[in-house]
C-alpha cells in the first residue's frame, strides 16, 4: 500500500514542471466501481464561492466554500452525463445565465446525492436556492468563482 500523499509508489512531490504537471498533481486518482461504472476522482479541496450577479455585476447573494466542498462533490471531469457541471472551472471563474439553469438544476441533483454531512447538504441548498432565483429572474447570472 503507498504512503499517505503517494500514488502508486510514486514520492509525493510539488511539480516544478507546467500546469499539466500541476493538474496531476492535485488530481489523486482512486478506482471505484459505481454503479454506474466511472470513476470517482478526490481532488485536494478547492475553494469555488458562489455568486448571484445582475448584468451589471452587481451582486445579489453570496456564499463562500473555503473548506473546498464543492470541489469535492463535482462529478468526474470525463463524465459526459453532467456537462452543465463538468463546465464549472476549479480554477478560474464560470458563469451560467437563466436560460441553462433548468439543466444546471436537473444536474445539481448530483452534487444533493453526494452531499452527506450536514455541512455539504447546507452548501448544496444554498446555491440550488440561488440557482432557482437566477431561474426565476431576468438578467441575472449564476457566477462560480474558482480558485
């Protein structure tokens, strides 16, 4: 069995290479037969805040994710079944409008089924409730911001 911070026998170092060496890097891969047979990625937590924004950028509502709990409960990346989700860019900023919310909904399902502390079913029910209210009103915009 590897060491804790290892994969495979491989010594746990900080890559001094390119972004692709850092993705490997904070992307720790561990098989899992789900039933529906892909692959279950931990990532090192990743703060991604949540923001409802006007047109302007005025913003609405707010919740901040500093344990990275978000980042945690996202699907694969390679999972084609949550497009809407695999769009939501850990490291830089990605915006939905109120037309792609009924998908985004539809989707979010997944992040209220991994959710099992009461800490990610809150986190999970705060940005599903600023999601519906992006839905719900004109000219506003459902803003993730990645690390």
């Amino acid at each position: 069995m590897p060491a804790h911070g290892t994969e495979a026998g491989v010594a746990e170092e900080t890559p001094t290479h390119g972004l692709e060496d850092i993705r490997n890097y904070l992307l720790v891969r561990l098989e899992a037969s789900f039933s529906q047979g892909f692959e279950i990625r931990y990532r090192v937590p990743m703060g991604i805040n949540v923001t409802l924004i006007t047109e302007r950028g005025e913003e609405l509502e707010y919740i901040g994710d500093p344990k990275g709990i978000l980042s945690q409960l996202l699907p694969p990346e390679d999972h084609s079944t949550y497009p809407f989700l695999n769009s939501i860019d850990l490291y830089g900023d990605t915006v939905f409008n109120r037309i792609q919310m009924r998908h985004f909904l539809t989707e979010w399902e997944f992040i209220e089924s991994q959710a099992k502390s009461d800490e990610e079913r809150a986190y999970s029910v705060a940005v599903k409730r600023m999601a519906a209210r992006c839905y719900c009103e004109v000219h506003t915009y459902l803003k993730f911001l990645g690390d």
